[in-house]
C-alpha cells in the first residue's frame, strides 16, 4: 500500500519555504529521532488534535504552515479508518 508524500513539494527557489519544511521536519524529527514511521504517526496524531481543537477546514492552515500535504493526511486518516 502507497500514498503519496506527506510533505509538500516546494520550488528549488523558495529558500523561506524550504527552511520552513526542514524546521517542521526537525521539530518532529526531534520527538522521534530514529524513525521516519514514527516522525509520520506524529504528524498524524498533531493533526488529528487540531482537527479537535478547531475544525477540519482548520486543518489545512496548519498544513500549509508545517508544508504538510492536507490531502494526504486525509487519505492516511480514510487508510487508518479502514484498518480500525
């Protein structure tokens, strides 16, 4: 099973956008250092409680502020679903 990147693509050129990614990764990064798997269910799991906190609209600010996927998120949310 695949899905897409969670991470958003952003332009060689966009050097802000660029830093801003590589800060969100290292903050989730530093929750869990020796795991990709479970840098990802933290991401999931810290978009799962802003849905709580504010909506699912609201989600896709904090996605675009952490250079987040939305639409992949909402497609592991529908595969973590499936699985419960």
């Amino acid at each position: 099973m695949s899905t897409e990147s969670i991470w958003m693509s952003v332009p060689k050129g966009d050097l802000d956008r660029m830093q801003n990614q590589e800060t969100t990764r290292s903050r989730f990064k530093q929750k869990a250092p020796l795991s990709d798997h479970l840098s990802m269910v933290l991401i999931f799991d810290a978009w799962k409680e802003q849905m709580r906190q504010v909506s699912f609209k609201g989600t896709l600010g904090w996605c675009t502020q952490n250079c987040l996927q939305h639409r992949a998120l909402i497609m592991a949310r529908d595969i973590y679903q499936q699985l419960k």
